[in-house]
C-alpha cells in the first residue's frame, strides 16, 4: 500500500492548499476536535467544496490534563473552542468538565467505570455525527455527487491522554479501558487509539515496551503516534532507533500506525528503507513535521525555503548564502539541477536566477522589544505563498520516492547530499548521518 499522506488542518486561511500541488496528493485531512467542536459549518463546507476528502477527527482529550493555563484566555476563562468541545463530551460536568479552567484532570477523576464509558460513547458520537450533520444540512450538499460513507469519518479515535514517565501507568490504565468500550458497537468501524507520550517514555526501552505491549492487548485497528516536539533533525540516533522500534512494536499484525507529525525521518521510515515501520505521515501546511504535547507562543515570522537536500526549512538568508557558495546561483539552469526544478521553482525564477529573490522578499515593520524598538523585515503574503507551494511540492516527492525507491537509493541519497554539504554546513547536515545510522 502507498504511503498515507496525511494534512493536518490549521486555520481557514489554509484550506485552499489541501488540492495543492494536485487533488489526489492527500489521504485526507485531519482535524482538531475543538475546531470541529467550534466552526463545524465551516469544517462541513471545506470538506464539501473538496469533493468529500477524507477526514478524521482527533479527539484533544489530552488538552484537559494539563495546567489549566494552557486552555485559558488572558482573562482566565475557559477558551470558547475547549468550552465547546468539554460541552460535548462531559454536559454533566461529570468528569472532564468538572473543574475546566481551575484544575487539571486526574485520573482518579475517571476512576468510576461509568464515568469512562460515559466520555467514550460521547467522544464516539461526536466524531461520528459533528461534521456529518453539519455536512448533511449544509447548503452545498445538494450539489456534490458522492456517497453518504464520504461524510463519515475515515476514523474513529478513542480517548487518549499524554503519557510521561511519571504518569504513564495511571493513564495507560484508563486509555486501555477507553479502547476496549469503545470497541463494543464499532465492529464496522476502523478504529484507531491515541498513543501520546514523552521522549522519556520512548527512549526507555522497559517503558515503552510496556506501552506497546499495553496497546497490543487492545482490539483496535491502528494507532496514532505522537512522540512529544519530536524534531527528528536535532534528535540523537538512540531517539530515533526508539522510535523505529516502538513503531514496528505497533505495526505488530499489520495494525496501522499514522504519524501525527512528522518529518522526512518518518517518510523514510513509512517506505522501503524504514520497512513500513508507519502506515501514514501527517504535517500541516505550513509547520508541523513536529509539535509539543502542550502548545507554545509562536515566534515572529520569517522566509523559510525548503532545502530539498537536507530536508527541511532554513531561513531565506541562510539559504542564499549557502547557494551563492555552492555556486548553484549561477543561473535558473545550474539552479534547477542542482537545488530544485519544483513547478514553483520554475515558475518563480522564469528563467532568471535574480528572481530567487522572490523567496524572501519581506516589508521591514517596527516591532517593540522591551523597551526598544527593533526593524525586523517580516514576509510579504506572496512570498510566503511561493515558500509554502515549494514546501509541498517537494513533500508530494519524498513520499513518492520514499514508497518507490529501493533502501539502497534512499540511503545513498543520504550520503551524497551529506557528502556535498558537509564541508560548507558542516554539523548543518549531521542529521542526515544519523538518519542513515539509526536506519
């Protein structure tokens, strides 16, 4: 089977980019559930205008034990997104919405077995009906062609909770319990569980055993990985060889295992020099290869090109002066053959390797630091554009020759871009010996 491409969704802005470069470049999309929770409507309408594309919807069970900090506005309310989702799955306010906003969930408040099964037929339902009644009622419906299994979800996620090497026991316990209700009446349905956990419990080999093991036992049909802001360019060999194993743990019985974000690493890992270790990929348009468990402010924005050869995104400036030592901006000609011949590539440069510029083009803005005031040259919309159309025209690439490539011609690939970069990156392209070792 293909490599599962899968897009995870963003904000509205993002949208038109989910039939970018071609329709049939995504499995499907995947969606928050305090988004969906929140602009059902409009989630409804983008998958319709979209011809159906296949959906899931991720559960965000694990946003209620955390500090409350993390899900209150700057006045200490309760954000109205996670308001509505908590509104859905606990109306009571029986277990996830008994203290939102004050208290963070333990698991001692899901003790009770009612209360477990409760949260499970809830989150059930409303990954079941959220967008499918929205999508059923909307206006749009009653121009598009498809089937009514097209407006259900590709995917049914259980309850899930961010294991630490603290509290891994207690909520693997009750995750363990989620699954198995949740199997009862599904028997039709794929079904996948959330397996979310630090790089603590990963890296130690007795812990993550025990949780592989754990979601073995269970009768599901997949899973969905998420190792807490793996970034698999900085992250050691030990990491990554954990990370392999823990994967091919949970493929035991050809169960599918879909990468909530990852990065080039896991592509590899999903084809043939990984052995299939993962069913699918997922990252978003514009980041998202890897993501911390608990969310961060944001920085300010800056050009980022995709360096096809070490697989990832640097800074346009950085990228410029890399290229100009490489000599690769002799013209659009030495350009493509050496760097990149994307659509976008071509079209930006038309011929003229000046218009690399393009790239990187910002406006400078005045920004308050402090009590200074500092220029910093933020990105114009085009060219942010022009970045992120590259971005996932290479994507679409690497998962094609991931799936068709043999192991021997992805690793030398591996080799030569190390090879020719070393000696002007030097430890800036480190990560793709690891890559190569830790295979």
């Amino acid at each position: 089977m293909p490599i599962e491409h899968w897009m995870l969704f963003g904000t509205f802005a993002e949208q038109r980019h989910f039939t970018y470069p071609t329709p049939d470049t995504y499995k499907g999309v995947i969606i928050n559930a305090n988004m969906a929770a929140y602009a059902p409507d409009g989630l409804a309408a983008f998958l319709l205008e979209r011809t159906g594309l296949t959906y899931f919807i991720d559960p965000m069970t694990h946003a209620f034990q955390h500090d409350p900090a993390f899900i209150t506005d700057e006045q200490g309310q309760p954000k109205s997104s996670i308001v509505a989702l908590a509104e859905h799955y606990d109306p009571k306010k029986e277990h996830i919405a008994r203290f939102l906003g004050e208290k963070p969930l333990l698991p001692s408040y899901l003790e009770d077995q009612g209360l477990i099964k409760d949260l499970v037929d809830r989150c059930i339902a409303f990954q079941q009906t959220i967008l499918s009644n929205a999508m059923e009622t909307a206006e749009a419906m009653k121009y598009v062609l498809f089937e009514s299994p097209k407006i259900t979800p590709h995917a049914i996620v259980v309850p899930y909770f961010y294991l630490t090497e603290s509290n891994y026991e207690r909520w693997l316990k009750i995750q363990t319990q989620c699954c198995n209700l949740a199997r009862i009446g599904l028997d039709s349905n794929r079904l996948y569980a959330g397996v979310v956990m630090s790089r603590g419990v990963l890296c130690d080999q007795r812990k993550a055993k025990y949780v592989a093991e754990a979601m073995l036992d269970t009768n599901v049909d997949g899973y969905v990985l998420w190792i807490d802001n793996f970034d698999e360019h900085r992250s050691g060999e030990n990491e990554l060889r954990s990370f392999l194993d823990f994967a091919r743990m949970l493929r035991k019985n050809q169960r599918e295992v879909v990468n909530l974000h990852g990065g080039y690493f896991s592509i590899l890992a999903a084809g043939n020099l990984g052995s299939r270790a993962l069913t699918g990929v997922t990252h978003a348009p514009e980041f998202g290869e890897y993501r911390p468990v608990v969310p961060v402010g944001g920085g300010i924005p800056i050009a980022r090109y995709y360096i096809p050869q070490i697989h990832g995104r640097v800074r346009y400036r950085d990228a410029l002066h890399l290229f100009r030592t490489m000599d690769w901006l002799k013209d659009a000609g030495t350009f493509h053959e050496n760097v990149c011949s994307c659509d976008e590539c071509k079209a930006t440069l038309s011929g003229d390797i000046a218009n690399f510029v393009l790239f990187g083009k910002g406006n400078v803005r005045e920004v308050r630091r402090g009590t200074n005031l500092v220029r910093i040259d933020f990105p114009t919309t085009a060219t942010k554009l022009r970045c992120l159309r590259h971005y996932l025209q290479r994507k679409k690439r690497e998962f094609a020759q991931s799936d068709t490539a043999s192991a021997g011609e992805l690793r030398n690939e591996l080799r030569r871009s190390r090879e020719i970069l070393e000696q002007f990156l030097g430890d800036g392209v480190a990560h793709l010996d690891i890559w190569d070792r830790a295979f």
